[in-house]
C-alpha cells in the first residue's frame, strides 16, 4: 500500500513514499496548465504554418522574377 506524505512548503503537492513520486493535488491547477500546454501548442503550429506559407511566399516571388 502507499504512503503518502505532505510537503511541508506546498499544500498542494504529495509524495508517494514507495515510488518517490510528488503527485499535484490541485485538480483546477492541473487544468489549468493542461490548457496552457494546449494553447502552447495551437501557437506553434501557428507559428510553423506562417513559416510554410512565406517559403511559399518567397519561391513564388523568385518564379515571377525569372519570368
């Protein structure tokens, strides 16, 4: 069985004593980093998608110029 001890500077966090792992209690918290690694996310792929549609950009400009 498990053995769970609080840490002593964080209310919300717990160590399970057998597997030395720290377990957040804090549901809400956990939500809410959930939804900043999500809006993270949706940035990036943003973000990689602006730089697909320059390159685009930028070799159709090169075409018009030989032309």
């Amino acid at each position: 069985m498990a053995r769970i001890k609080k840490i002593k500077d964080n209310p919300d966090l717990v160590k399970d004593t057998s597997s030395q792992a720290v377990i957040n209690t804090n549901s809400s918290a956990i939500h809410n980093r959930r939804a900043q690694i999500a809006q993270q996310k949706i940035r990036e792929e943003e973000l990689q998608q602006m730089k697909s549609d320059i390159a685009e950009i930028k070799k159709l400009i090169k075409q018009l110029g030989k032309k």
